[in-house]
C-alpha cells in the first residue's frame, strides 16, 4: 500500500509539472500570420453582413457595426410566409448590443445585452393573434467570434434570456455567420 502511495504521489507531481509547462507554453504569443479584419478593429470601423440563428436577438437576415471602441451592434429578422392550412405567417425581429473584452486577429470575445420579437399568425379562426406564447424576450450573455478568413467569421453565444410574458429564464444559444467590410 505505501508504494501505491508513493507511485501516486510521483504522478501528481509529474502532472502538475506537465501542466505548469503548458502553462507557460500558452503565455507566449506567437505572430499570426493571417491576416484578419480582427487586427484593425480598434483602429477603424467594420460593418458585417450574415446570418443569424437563435432564439433571443433574431434569426434570419443579419447586419452588424463594430466601433473602435470596442462596442457593436447587430439586427436580425425573419419575415416568412408559409403556405399549409395552419399557420401563414412567421416574423421575428431581434437585436444585440456588443461589447468585447478580447479582439484579436483570429477573433472576438464578447459580452451581450439582446432582445428580441418572435411572431407567428394563423389563418385558423379558432386561433386569434399570435400563437407563440413569449413572444418577447430580453437577455445577457456571452459570445466568441472566430474569423475563418481575413474577413468572415463563424460568431457562437450564449444568452440568459429572461421571457417577460411567463417569468421565466432559460439559457438559450446563438450562432452566425458574417463576412466583415470596411
């Protein structure tokens, strides 16, 4: 049993070796070599164009502004006429005020404040209004932008979204999709 001990003892401290290394290895930058619209973003102001999926701030057609001081701001909607008996009509109209802690060449950490409105009308008489039954939602959150090009990025976020119609809170998440010109 003591030399269990002691091969365990010998294991951890070779693991916290390894790990201090590492540690030190991800300290030390290294010169990127790409290019990116995220190199000038302190220094002039970008506009995107994209697409935006999620459940708080929009989804469908996206627009965004990023300001050299670190803020940006993003629109999405989604007006959609669906044909069948049931529902006719989708649209969804949604926002984001950014702020990024992080800008880098290869990309963008960023706090959010979004909000958004979700409706959806039937045809059906028996159904009056919209049928969604939150359709107004305001949320926090955070999100990385990551660019796969000098100029396009795949943005990921996530949401506290707060539904004022019920009371509730639930974490929703957010992908786009955005090509960057000045």
């Amino acid at each position: 049993m003591k030399r269990i001990m002691q091969i365990v003892e010998w294991g951890l401290a070779l693991l916290v070796i390894g790990l201090s290394s590492l540690s030190l290895r991800a300290q030390t930058a290294t010169a990127d070599t790409m290019g990116t619209v995220g190199m000038d973003f302190k220094n002039n102001t970008y506009y995107a164009v994209g697409a935006n999926i999620g459940l708080l701030s929009g989804a469908g057609l996206a627009v965004r502004a990023s300001f050299p001081g670190g803020f940006a701001a993003q629109l999405a909607l989604l007006p959609i006429s669906v044909p069948g008996e049931t529902y006719t009509t989708h649209f969804n109209i949604g926002g984001e005020v950014q702020y990024g802690f992080n800008r880098t060449a290869s990309g963008r950490l960023y706090s959010l404040l979004g909000m958004g409105y979700y409706g959806t009308w039937s045809n059906d008489s028996t159904l009056k209004g919209n049928v969604i039954a939150n359709p107004f939602r305001i949320g926090i959150g955070l999100g990385y932008e990551y660019f796969t090009s000098p100029n396009f990025v795949i943005a990921l976020s996530g949401a506290i979204t707060y539904f004022p119609t019920t009371s509730e809170f639930f974490p929703l998440p957010e992908v786009g999709f955005f090509y960057y010109f000045r």
